[in-house]
C-alpha cells in the first residue's frame, strides 16, 4: 500500500520522535527540572526526563542513564540489559523504596553487567535496595552487578540480595546501614544463590542483624578489603564458600558475648580462608568455624582483642578438619580464650601453627581439645599474661598435643602450659 | 475546627502538596536559593528549603535531608528522629554554632540512628559541634569541626555505637575532640583529631569500647584518654605531639591493643596505671614509639592492681624512658618484650619495685646505643628484676644493665 501524502506528512513531521522512539539513545538523562514525557527526545541533556525507570526505558543496551542535578529519581525497577546508572560527584541521587516494591533496583537478564554509581537508596517499606535475579531460570546465566558510591540504608531484609545461579556482586566505595527505624535489616549483602560471590571494597557495611555479608552458596567466593564492618550481630557468615579473603579490614562487633567476626560453615566445600592486616574484635568469636566444616585457614599480619574467643573451632564434631595457621598476629584480651580448637569429646582433626604471634592476656592463651592427630605447633611466639598459657583439653585418638619448634616466650601466665608441650628438633 | 468547603477545594486542587503537608516527606532538600516558606511543599528538589531546621521539620522519620548547593546552612538545630543529612562530594554545607547555642546539632531521640554526612560545622563561640544526648546510633561521616570551646562530639547516650568516618576534628583548644560521656563503643577511622587541650578521646563511659584506626590523633593534651574499664584498639594510626600522653589508661580493666601505629613525640606514648584492685593489660605489636619522654610509663599502686604488658617487634627509640615500669605496694608487674628494639634512649627499660611484684622478661630483643640499656631501682618484695629468654643483643651503650638480669633458658 502507498502511503498517503497526510501520512508522510505526519511522518516528517514526528520524524525525530520515532526515530528516537524505535532506536532509543546509548547515554540518557535526568534531572528533577526533567519530564518524562521527554523520553520521546530520548532524554536527551536538554530535554531530561524525571525518572530513572523513563530514561531506561529509552537507554540502548551497554548505555547509560546520567544523573544531572540532586533529587530523587525514583526505583528504576527491573533492569534487563546491560546499563550503568551513574550520579557523579557532588549530585546527589535518592531512591526510595516503598512497601509494594520488592527492591529499588532488580537486575534480571540474561548475563548483563548493571553497574550503579553515586545513588542513594532509602527504604520506604521495601524490602531490599537491589537484588539479583534469574526469572530466564537459565544454568548459564552469568549476570555481574557493580555498585559504586553508593549508600543503601534501613532495608529490612538486605541492602544488596543475589539469587541468580552464576551472578555475583562487587560493592566500592559505598555504605550498607542496615540500621532502621524500627528494626534493623537481616543482612547487609545476602547470597542465596550466586556462584559468582561478592566481593567489598573500601566500603561499610553496618546494624545488620544478622550477618553484614550472608553467604550461603556453595563456591561462591567472598571478598573484603578496607573495608569497616561495625555493629553487624555477625559480620561474614559463610556456608561453603570455597574462598573467602578478608583483607585491610576492622571488624568490630556490638558484643563480646554474641556473634562472630567471621562465622564459617558448611559441610560439603573445602574452604580456604585468608585474614590478612585485619582487626576483629568485640564479638563472642574473632573466627568461628563452625561443626562439621572443614576449613583451610591462614591469618597474618592481624589482630584480634576483646572478642570472648579470639579463634574457636571448639564447636566441631565429628568430621570436621582445620588447618590453621597464624603468623604475626596477635590475639588478645579475649574474655575466655584466645584460641579454642577441637571440642572435647569430638573426632575433629587440628593441624595449627602459629609463628611469631602473641597471645596474650585472656584466662587461656590456647586450649587444644581433641582429635586424631590434632597438633598445635608454635614458633617463635610470644605467649604472655594468660590465666594459662596453653592447656590441652580431653584428647582423643593420637592427638599430639602442643609442639614447640623453639623460640617461644612464655612469661607472666599463671600456669605456663597445662599438659604436655613437645620439643620438636630445630630445623 | 471544621475544614470550610472552600478549604476542602482548596485541598483537592493542591492534593499532592496537602497529603505531603499532612504526612512529611521522606526527602526534602536546602539551597541557598531556597526559602524556609518551602516547608508549605515539603522542601523539594525544586521548591527548597534555606535551613535545616526547617527541611528536618518536614522530613519523614527515617528520611533524608540533602543539600543542593554549597552554603551555609544553620542555624544550630535539633534531631529528634531517624534522619540522614547529606551534603554529597562537593558540595559544601555548614553549620555555625555561635556562643548562644550548646551545639550545632543537639540530637534527642529515644532509639534514634542518625547520619551526618559531608558537614562543615564552624564554633563561633558555641560549646560543641555535635552533641549526642539520647538515641541509639549515630554516624558522623566526612564532617568537619573547627573551633569548638567544649567537644567536637560530645556523646551522652547510654549504650550507644557512634561510629567517625574520613572526618576532621580540629577544636583549637577545645577540652576534647571527642568527649563519651556515656555510650557502648565509638569507632574511629580515616579521621584527624586535633588540638584538644584535655583529650582527642575522652572517655569516661564505663565498659565503652574504642576503636580507632587509619587515624590521626596529633597535637592534643593526651590523644585518647580512658578513665574507667573496657577496650581500647588501636591499628595503623599516628597518635603524635601530645603533650600528656599518647595513650592514657587509668581504669580498673582497661585492655589497650596497639599494632602497626606510631606513637611518637608524647609526653609519655602510654601511660597505664591501673586503679586500685584494678587490672591494665597492654599490647604492642609491629608499631614505632619514638621521641616520647617515656614510651610506656606504667605503674601499679599501694594496693594490690596488676599491669601486663606484651610488646612485639616493635621499637621503641630516641625517649628519655624508653620503658618506664614501677611496682609499689601489692601491685604485680608483668612485661614481656619479643624481637624489639630499645635504641637511641637514655635509658632502655627501668624497672622500679618497692614491695610489688615485678619483672620485665626479654627475648630477641635489641638494646642499642642507649645511656643506659637496662636499669632496675629500689627493688624490694617479690622483685625478679629483668629476666632474658636469650638472642638478646646488648651493644653500644653506656652501661648495658645496672642491675641484675636473670637467664631463664629457652623454652
């Protein structure tokens, strides 16, 4: 069919409209001067729209949604392409999360990269700022999500929550309050799913009441560095991580009586745990390992003070296996001991070493419980001011108890060692 | 009184602004161009509000107050709910407290968490900065204070977490930077601390727990001064330049942790003195004490307290003291010192016993061009003197030890 002239004419005449329209731009704005009814011009910086969710909806896929001046913008909603949400420096960006909304932000495509930058999310009654999910129900669905700058305070549930099989989160520069007016959020960052992991950068995460960063996924790597978890009931808790580092760190807790710096568990995944230049302190644990995990676990250059157990794996039971070692560290004025491995009456198998670190005052400098061929083994250490310096509990099987390999210091402790302390040969 | 019919019109017409007007909004906003007659529509993005007081009047509990442009914003105000202020990277905003006013910002509020964000607050003669009298969280975060007769942050809140985030505290002879009065834990970290004539840290809350780290407490009459029992942890600070001391801990428990900081040109870098029946525990690790008239001042009294101090591969250099221990009376003195340095003082460590329980055990340390390495005073009752693990290095001092030094043997 021919076109008529009116039609053409209308055509010419609405021309940059629909060509906006079907194309849509690769870089959007808004501004709180802005109306959405400019997403006809494509949000373009002269003609801004009002709300985030407008300008996406007309930002190609790989683009990006700019923020212009201060204001809030509004949930964006679901994303399902790849975009990057970006309020530069000095621009402040607020949304807020009302009650009906799940989250502010849902990434939920097929192997996007969401990157959000310089926002401010506020719950309104919502129960998370931003979540991942995988409704494409696809195995291979490989989502990253990347927050930068931002600040995600008072969300009931989580600040950050993954449930997509292979996605994963990185968090820079911004703070997580799970602090809120009535109570405070369960976690800071939640990964039910999300074989992809988190990792936390420069950022704070705070009040959770359950775990500052939850994971419970298996494999899912967890990542902090200069960071600052403060007043979360647990800061990390992991289930068969796989991999967790913890890096440049101070985690403090709200009680020397509840909670861990650290909780690791799970049954099924090996677990490599390095704590390097990290301070815990003021929990009921610095690091618990919790029953049946086995954990691979090496800490330096950290300190653990005022937490009731500095390290304790005492909880374990019966196949549980720690490998531990400790070396320029120090843990101290732990209210009960400083380090806690193997349960009395448990099977669980300790191999520990610690070089070069000092434990001291707290009622027990170490205590080693049993298991088959647990070892405790110290170099060079510095064991000082304890009720006891180091006590073996009820042993089970071969446990060799405690080995010096020399240079160690054991002075102003009550009782030195309680039980045997084996010279091993210098080598 | 009855709405009018006319009212009522009025009110559908305007429903948006009338349903706010009622309720608040959860952001609100401040510019220098805004107006404070703004409140009518809640303080918007593009109807502001000129001062804080007024956008905090019509913000939500849990809401959120944001600055537009750079300016000042007072006058002095009160927080009596959940609330976040914020002025963004760039934007400046401040707050002058002139004489009339106790602080900048007074915060009263059962269970209240606020965050203040991105401050400027200047003391025109005003007591404090920020003062925390009743709530349970607050969150200082790239704030600035200057000038403050009183405190920077005078907190007064039972059982509270005040957390000081890349913010600057600079009283000019104010009595403290920091002032806890009452509060469960105060975390410092990335801040500078500066100019108090007490205390950059002043804490007399009892149990309180310190935290402080990447910080920089200088120039004060003591950096952080603990008067009752609990927690101090320190880690990769300066505490520099105080005239009293570093580091000060007078209370019954007191548990001080130190690794990777510098503590140098105090008065003393630590000065623990438990309290009678009290118990001070002290440790050091991978950090520098240097140019302080004594690096560690330690003392216990006529009636029985106990100080155990733990030092590890740290030095302590160019000091008067280096390590200055004296037990009187029942006290009991323990000091373990590993893989460090006492250099370039006039005396290393001098350990003083009238009656008490001391000694002061060494083990791979160094003890180097000192006047005087090791010296030992007056010693009476259960004094064991010093005591040496071995691999110490004794060279380059006037008299290594005055005194007796016992060899224990390795263990």
């Amino acid at each position: 069919m021919r076109p008529t002239l009116t039609q053409l004419l209308l055509l010419a005449l609405a021309l940059p409209l629909c060509a906006a329209a079907g194309a849509s731009a690769p870089r959007t704005f808004v501004s709180t001067g802005g109306s959405d009814s400019n997403t006809g011009a494509n949000c373009a910086p002269t003609a801004p729209c009002r709300s985030f969710a407008a300008a996406l909806s007309v930002t190609a896929s790989g683009g990006e949604v700019v923020v212009l001046d201060s204001g809030g913008y509004g949930p964006p909603g679901t994303i399902t392409q790849s975009v990057t949400i970006t309020a530069p420096e000095g621009v402040y960006a607020g949304i807020s999360v009302p009650a009906m909304s799940t989250a502010g932000v849902i990434v939920d495509g097929v192997s996007i990269l969401v990157t959000l930058r310089g926002l401010t999310f506020e719950s309104q009654g919502g129960a998370d700022a931003i979540r991942i999910n995988n409704s494409s129900g696809l195995n291979n669905n490989v989502s990253a999500l990347v927050v930068e700058r931002c600040f995600i305070h008072g969300f009931p549930e989580s600040g950050i929550y993954v449930n997509s099989l292979q996605s994963g989160v990185s968090v820079y520069d911004s703070t997580i309050d799970a602090t809120g007016t009535s109570s405070n959020g369960i976690d800071g960052i939640t990964l039910v799913s999300g074989g992809g992991g988190v990792g936390v950068y420069r950022s704070v995460i705070t009040g959770a009441s359950r775990a500052g960063i939850y994971a419970a996924v298996i494999q899912a790597p967890v990542e902090v560095t200069d960071s600052l978890l403060s007043g979360n009931a647990t800061a990390i808790a992991t289930t068969d991580a796989g991999k967790v580092t913890v890096s440049g760190s101070r985690i403090h807790g709200p009680s020397v009586t509840a909670g861990s710096g650290i909780n690791l568990g799970g049954t099924i995944a090996t677990t490599a745990v390095n704590i390097s230049g990290t301070v815990i302190s003021d929990y009921a644990a610095g690091v618990l390992v919790a029953p049946n995990a086995t954990i691979k676990l090496a800490i330096k250059g950290s300190t653990f003070s005022s937490n009731g157990y500095g390290i304790n794996t005492g909880s374990g039971s019966s196949f549980a296996a720690i490998d531990l070692d400790v070396s320029d560290s120090v843990i101290a004025d732990s209210t009960i001991a400083n380090v806690a491995l193997g349960a009395s009456g448990s099977t669980l198998a300790t191999s520990a070493v610690f070089a070069r670190s000092s434990l001291t005052g707290s009622p027990i400098g170490a205590s080693l419980g049993g298991g088959s061929g647990s070892a405790l083994a110290f170099s060079g250490c510095l064991i000082a001011n304890n009720g006891t310096g180091l006590q073996t509990a009820i042993t089970f099987g071969a446990s060799q108890g405690f080995l010096s390999l020399g240079n160690n210091i054991f002075v102003g402790n009550g009782t030195d060692v309680s039980g045997t302390l084996t010279r091993s040969m210098p080598r | 009184m009855r709405s009018t019919p006319i009212a009522w019109l009025f009110c559908a017409l305007a429903l948006a602004f009338c349903a706010d007007a009622g309720a608040s909004a959860a952001r609100t906003f401040v510019s220098t161009a805004g107006s404070d007659s703004n409140t009518g529509t809640n303080c918007a993005p593009l109807t502001p509000c000129r001062s804080f007081g007024a956008a905090l009047g019509v913000t939500a509990s849990g809401g959120e107050v944001v600055v537009l442009d750079s300016g000042g914003y007072g006058p002095p105000f009160t927080i009596t709910q959940d609330v976040t202020i914020t002025a963004p990277a760039g934007v400046y905003a401040a707050i002058n407290v002139p004489v009339t006013a106790q602080a900048g910002v007074e915060i009263n509020g059962t269970g209240i968490h606020v965050t203040l964000r991105g401050l400027t607050f200047e003391g025109a003669g005003g007591a404090d900065a920020i003062r925390f009298d009743g709530g349970a969280a607050l969150t200082v975060e790239r704030c600035s204070m200057h000038a403050f007769a009183e405190s920077g942050i005078y907190i007064n809140s039972m059982q509270s977490h005040v957390t000081v985030l890349d913010s600057t505290i600079e009283v000019s002879n104010g009595t403290d930077g920091i002032s806890l009065e009452q509060g469960a834990d105060l975390t410092v970290r990335g801040s500078t601390i500066t100019g108090a004539f007490r205390a950059g840290i002043y804490a007399l809350s009892l149990g309180a727990s310190l935290r402080v780290s990447d910080s920089l407490i200088s120039g004060n009459a003591t950096g952080i001064a603990k008067l009752g029992p609990g927690a101090i942890t320190v880690s990769n600070s300066r505490i520099e330049g105080s005239r009293t001391s570093g580091v000060s801990a007078t209370g019954a428990l007191t548990f001080i942790t130190v690794t990777g900081s510098e503590i140098s040109g105090n008065g003393d870098g630590f000065t623990v003195a438990p309290a009678l029946i009290g118990e001070g525990l002290l440790s050091i690790k991978n950090s520098l004490l240097s140019g302080n008239s004594n690096g560690i001042n330690g003392s216990v009294g006529a009636l029985t307290s106990t100080l155990l101090i733990d030092v590890s591969d740290s030095v302590l250099a160019d000091s008067n003291v280096a390590v200055l221990l004296s037990a009187v009376g029942t006290g009991v003195m323990h000091a373990a010192f590993a893989r460090t340095s006492l250099t370039g003082n006039a005396v290393g460590a001098s350990l003083a016993g009238g009656g008490g329980t001391a000694d002061m055990t060494l083990a791979g340390c160094v003890i180097t061009n000192n006047t005087t390495g090791l010296q030992t005073v007056a010693t009476s009752g259960a004094f064991k003197g010093f005591l040496t693990l071995g691999n110490n290095t004794f060279v380059g001092n006037g008299t290594d030890v005055n005194g007796t030094i016992t060899s224990l043997g390795p263990r």
